[in-house]
C-alpha cells in the first residue's frame, strides 16, 4: 500500500483544506496510507550560511522523502498560496530536495466559487522550480469551492459528485504514482542539477 504525505497548506487553526485531506485520510484508507503534516511550527525562511534546517522543516523533509507520494491542499489568498506554504516549500529547496521527482497530487478548498483555482496554478509554477522539481499530476484539479458549507458534522463531504470526482482523480493518481515511479532514469541529474542550481549565478 503507498504511503503519502497529505501537506496542510496552511498555518490557520480552522483550515477547510485541513478537513478535505483528513475526509481523503479517512475515505481512502482502502487504498492508501496518509499522514497529515502541518507547517504551523516552521520558522521564517532565513537562508541560513550553514544550509541547516530548523528541526520542523527537517522533520517534513525526512517525511517527503520517505513518502510514495504527496498530496498538498492549498487555500487561496489574494490569488497566490499562503505564504506560510512558500515559506515551507523555501525551506525545502535549501539544501534539501526531497520533492525532486516526487509524485504530488494538488488540491484546494475556498470560501468562495473559484475553489483556490489560481492558487493551485500558482503552487504548480512554484513546485516546477528547478530547486523543487517535483513531478506534478498533470490535467487535474479538485477545487472544493464554498468549502465551509461542503462538509457534514463528521467530517464527510456531503455532495455526492464532489466525492465522485475526487475518488476519479485520487484513482489516476495512483495510477501516476505507479507510472512515476518507472521514470526515474535522470533521477540523479535532476537532483544533481538542483542541488547546484543557484540563481546567484544567472
């Protein structure tokens, strides 16, 4: 069974992508294995000389990489993801690489219609750095739009096609997980490649 990441985009104690990666932990546990990680704890990025994590940023670090995969749920603000998610992905790009050629899934959860749909285009640039380079599931989006009133008291989404919807892509990303795996040929350039990358030197 895969084991994956369900990375909560958001530093916010009351967090609707919170409650759509705990239905998805719950809802296919049949299928997959998903610890929830939260990034409230991680520090300001720095860029400290020494390249050395904080302990927080260096625990989800270990995580990702020993993970099949990961799923991150991002909300919107002001058309962008939040800036505690940048600040995590800034941390992991810093002289750790654990998303090089990893198999991410994106969702998103928002108060209002658009479902986080800019911000989800957003976190694809952001994970296509060449510091990141993450393998992104590609022709996807689940945008859980008025997402406060999505959920019932236990924690199920409550229409029926959004569950139906999100079963379809959860089933292709495990299909890409699979696929993802058998591509790993120029696995160590790419992490070679972003290791040394630096934008100093552009």
């Amino acid at each position: 069974m895969n084991k994956f990441i369900g990375l909560v985009g958001t530093n916010s104690d009351h967090s609707t992508n919170r409650k759509l990666l705990q239905f998805m932990q719950k809802h296919f546990s049949d299928k997959a294995q998903i610890e929830l990680v939260e990034i409230r704890d991680v520090p300001m990025f720095n860029k400290p000389e020494n390249k050395k994590l904080p302990a927080s940023a260096q625990e989800i670090a270990d995580k990702i990489s020993e993970a099949d995969g990961v799923i991150i749920s991002t909300p919107e603000y002001d058309h962008a993801v939040p800036a505690s998610l940048m600040n995590v992905l800034n941390w992991l790009s810093y002289g750790v690489f654990p998303f090089v050629d990893k198999p991410v899934m994106i969702t998103g959860a928002s108060y209002g219609t658009l479902g986080s749909s800019r911000a989800q285009a957003h976190l694809r640039q952001i994970l296509d750095a060449p510091e990141l380079k993450a393998r992104i599931m590609p022709s996807s989006e689940f945008l859980l739009s008025h997402s406060l009133q999505a959920f019932d008291e236990a924690g199920n989404l409550v229409d029926e096609q959004q569950v139906e919807t999100l079963e379809g892509l959860f089933d292709d990303f495990l299909t890409f997980v699979s696929i993802t795996n058998q591509l790993n040929h120029a696995h160590s350039i790419n992490r070679e490649i972003a290791e040394n990358f630096s934008w100093e030197s552009i």
